[in-house]
C-alpha cells in the first residue's frame, strides 16, 4: 500500500512527466496503468509489455476493457465505480485476479491492486498489476502432487482420507452403509524385483485403469501405498453388495494384463471394513480394511475378508510383530547364536549351525519361533536371511583368519528365499564377498522344499552343490519326503529330527525310525546328524546305531561366537 501511495505522490508532481520520473516508474517490474471512466491516461513500460501492444501502438486513450474477459467486465466495471463513488481519496479495492487478455488475444490470470487518485479535474484509478498465470499453475501443479499419486494419476492416501471423512459427514449418507476396501496386490514385488520399476509401474497403471473401470458412479478409488489400492463404495445398502463387488473386483483380476508381449496375472488380497457397522470413525475404518486386508493375504492371498472385531487382537500383534521385524533390520537387532555339532568319537566340533535370535533394545533374547513365519509371509526373510548368511560366512571366515582348524558352518535357508531369490546367486555373492571356501558351508533346507519338486529349485539346488556347497536336510522324518526325491536333489547330510531322538530310549518305535534314517543316509552315501541330544545315554546309543555325528544341549547350547572360539575352537578339527 505504502508503493501505491508514492506513486500517487510522484504523478501528483508537477515535473513528473520528465525523463527522471519516467525512468523510476519504467523501472517498476509491476504494471501501472492510470485510468479514468475506462480510459487509460498513463501506462508504464511493464504495463505494455503486459498488454502486448504494437510497437507502434500508443496505450493512452485506449480503453480498458477489452483487456478484460467478456464474461466479467460488468462486475470489473461495477467495483471500479464504487471506488470513484466513495470519493475518498486513498481508498482501494483489495488485491483481486482477474481473467485478462491481452491486445494480441492471448489470455493469462492478472493479479490487480487498484487506488484512487488525484486527478487534474476528477480523481482517477491507479492500478498495479502483475501476471500470476506462472504462479498459479504452480500451485496447482503442486496442489494436484500433494493429493494424487505420481505413477497412476489416482488420488493419493491423504486424498482418500479427506473423502472419506467428508462422505462420513454428509448427512444423507449415515443412514446407509458405506464400505472401504483395502486391496493389496499379492506377490508384486517379484515383479519389480524380476523385470524393474519401469515395467512395475506401468503394471500399477493398468491396475488402477482395471479398478476404475469396475467402481459404480459414487465409488472412489486411491493407490494409497506402493502395491496398495483403497476404494470408497459409498453407494452401498447392503453386506450382501459389498460382498458382490468384491467378488467381481477379484472375477475382474482373473483376466491376465500384458505388456511388451509378457502375459501377468496379478491376484488382490481385498480388507473390507463397513461403516457404521465396523466404526464411526475416519482412522478406524482405515486402519480395520488395513487389518482385514492382512487377514486375506494371510489366508493365501487372492480373496476378501470383512473385518471380524474378534480377530483384532490376533491381526493387531502379528502386525506389531511384523513391524518390529523391518525395525529390528533397520536397527541391526537380530545377533547369530552358534550350536556345535560334534564327532561322537573324539568329542571334537567339526562344524557349527548358525541360529537368529532377536535382541530389542531392552536385553530381551526372541526365539524365531515366535517371528520366522510372520517374517516369510511378508516377505522380510529374504533380507534377514541374506544377512544370515553373510554373517555366518564372515564368521566363519573370521575363524580360519585367526588360525583356527576350520570348521564348517550350516545356515537354514527358507522356502521361501528360494521362491523370492536366485537362491544361488545370493550364496555365490557371499563367498566372494567374504572369501570362505564353498566346502565350509552348509545350506540346510526342509522336506517342504524337497515336496515342491520344481525344475527352478531342482536347478538351484544343483548350482549351489556345484560350487563345493553342501546341501543337508533338516528335521528329516517329520515331512512326507520320498527316496525318488532324495535321489533327485542329492543332499549330502540328513539330519534326524530331534523329535525322534527325545523319546528313542523309551519308545521302540521311535528307535526303529531313528535306526531305519541312519541306514538309509549311509546306504545312500550320504552324512548324517542327530540332533537334540540331551543325554549320554541318547548319545551312546547314537553311536551304536551307526550315528557319528550330533548336535544338542549335552554338548552344548546355543550360544555367542566368542563361546565357540573359546570353548571349542581350541581343540577343533578339519
């Protein structure tokens, strides 16, 4: 205000008109034209410009306007003669924008801040103005970013949130039903991990086109999450329509997506909660579509689920759990434990598995019983069991680097590294990395993996043992393995499980079962190891059917690196 006022001042003085005066207002970046009953009596060099005049077109005495929309001269033309009716020198219209154009047609958005004047005989409006079309498309753009999403276009998770909680308030609409659906796409991240981010993301986009397509005219859809889409059926009455729209949203991905000639099916794991019957409350219908969603995708994945409140609690800690599983990776929480399995003749360890534990911050020691499934359904063991096996191979390493008689170290590899992984790769990077000769690893695997029997795994296993790896097979005798399927993969070492050892001494039958998988790992040509020994007695009988190598707590627990090298790397043996 105080600019507009010195302007005011300079045009009121008498030699203004000379070059000096001319040349201070010129300078002025903003547009200043003064005008009086629609005609223009003064415009600076920036008002011009702003115009577009000719070169040869003079601005004085043009009218003003034309460089107004049609559509709002009338209301420009009634609020500038308000302003000359108040009569009062000094007062203003506020800062208002306007839809210009210019003499050459082209239109753009200006921003005018408009004062009267003294005039020669009659007061007149001085107005400043400023082009804001740059500007505004700015904010816009950047108003258009912070509530839709960058790869699809959808509206984004604060987008979603705001609608929801606007359609909750609508008063019409809280005598009917309305259903928020969580839908998570299943195994998406095997996409990006095996073809990249680009082609994941144009899968995204035909997956949101799909969803769109299936939405009713009040429906609202969002991809609130990287793999994550959300819809608001507000037009439902019914469970019973819910229900069929969320059958027809899983009938619709049935149908494959192809792009660059590949052929993708892609399957939802859909969370449905009910307003009101599941909550009244924005977050809460949120965060209970959000846990039904988990249900779904723990039950296998390309299904619905409604939210049950009774399954809260249970949803709710495997969720906390599964949080404190990325946090503990990010916070290098998980600490390998050492069990030594040990020649029976000599007493001697020859080689060490390596077990994961847990330690949060408060000293607390999480057995992964309590964690391992949760971290596979989620996908987290293959960081965590990448780590593993870096951290024992390190180790291990370490061992031979301070003199010690190597020994071997056996890790525990999941199903599901192997469905998620090139499995063989990953142990190939981690020899090389940390220099460990192949022949003092072990990779243990379950009968699970052996009754999957496909020609991906046959071949990974087959790479592993080619690079001097040794395969064994844990817990062997609980699964429904057969010798067709010891044959095809050729472990080296079968390892009895402990459930058989503990009730052998008692139990005939479970003698004869522990006896019957020693020949057969001998017949076979094959090592083998009992483990949960707990006993003398257990171990001598071992030993007398033939069984040489074992592992338990009458030897030894589990226990830190540093217990190994001092326990028992003194006396080890290669």
């Amino acid at each position: 205000m105080n600019q507009i006022l010195d302007m005011q001042n300079i045009l009121q003085h008498p030699i203004y008109q000379f070059s000096l005066y001319q040349h201070i207002l010129d300078s002025i970046p903003d547009a200043i034209v003064v005008h009086q009953a629609g005609i223009i009596q003064y415009a600076n060099r920036a008002a011009v410009q702003l115009m577009a005049l000719p070169e040869n077109k003079s601005a004085i005495h043009l009218e003003i306007w034309p460089f107004f929309h049609p559509s709002i001269v009338e209301s420009v033309q009634c609020a500038f003669n308000q302003l000359y009716d108040s009569r009062n020198i000094g007062s203003f219209i506020p800062t208002t924008q306007y839809s210009m154009i210019r003499y050459d047609g082209t239109e753009f958005t200006g921003e005018i801040r408009s004062i009267l004047i003294h005039g020669e005989k009659t007061p007149m409006i001085m107005s400043l103005t400023r082009d804001v079309s740059a500007e505004n498309e700015l904010k816009s753009r950047l108003e258009y970013m912070a509530y839709h999403d960058e790869v699809t276009g959808l509206p984004n998770r604060r987008f979603f949130k705001e609608t929801l909680k606007q359609k909750l308030n609508e008063p019409a609409k809280r005598v009917n039903s309305i259903a928020v659906l969580f839908c998570d796409l299943d195994g998406f991240k095997n996409i990006n991990d095996t073809y990249g981010h680009e082609l994941g993301d144009q899968i995204l986009m035909l997956i949101g086109s799909r969803l769109e397509s299936l939405l009713y005219d009040e429906g609202f859809l969002a991809r609130i999450g990287g793999d994550e889409f959300a819809i608001i059926c507000s037009h439902t009455s019914s469970r019973h329509e819910v229900v069929s729209f969320a059958q027809k949203v899983l009938q619709a991905f049935s149908l494959p997506f192809f792009i660059l000639d590949r052929e993708f099916i892609m399957t939802l794991s859909i969370g449905i909660a009910l307003y009101p019957e599941s909550s009244t409350d924005v977050d809460n219908l949120v965060k209970f579509a959000d846990l039904a969603m988990y249900s779904a995708k723990n039950k296998g994945g390309n299904r619905f689920h409604i939210y049950d409140p009774k399954e809260s609690n249970v949803i709710e800690e495997r969720l906390r759990i599964e949080n404190g599983i990325r946090q503990a990776i990010e916070k290098r929480q998980f600490v390998l434990y050492y069990q030594p399995k040990v020649h029976l003749a000599s007493g001697k360890i020859y080689s060490v598995e390596a077990l994961l534990r847990w330690q949060t911050t408060d000293g607390q020691l999480i057995h992964p019983d309590t964690f391992i499934s949760i971290a596979e359904e989620s996908g987290l063991i293959v960081p965590i069991g990448k780590w593993v096996l870096l951290t024992a191979c390190h180790q291990n390493k370490r061992w031979q680097d301070m003199g010690y008689a190597p020994i071997s170290v056996s890790v525990n590899v999941s199903p599901k590294q192997f469905q998620l992984t090139d499995m063989a790769e990953t142990v190939h990077q981690v020899l090389h990395e940390t220099g460990l000769s192949p022949e003092w690893l072990e990779i243990e695997i379950t009968e699970g993996l052996l009754m999957q029997n496909s020609n991906e795994i046959t071949n990974t296993l087959r790479r592993i043992r080619s690079m001097g790896v040794k395969i064994s097979i844990d817990d062997f005798g609980t699964g429904y393995s057969s010798l067709r399927y010891l044959k095809l993969f050729e472990p080296h070492i079968l390892k009895i499980d402990q459930s058989f050892v503990a009730h052998m001494m008692e139990d005939p039958g479970q003698l004869s079962i522990v006896s019957a998988i020693i020949h057969l790992a001998h017949s076979l040509g094959m090592e083998v190891v009992a483990e949960g020994v707990e006993s003398a007695e257990q171990a001598l009988k071992l030993l007398q059917e033939g069984c040489h190598s074992v592992q338990g707590f009458f030897f030894s627990p589990p226990v830190v690196f540093e217990e190994i090298q001092q326990k028992w790397l003194q006396t080890s043996i290669s």
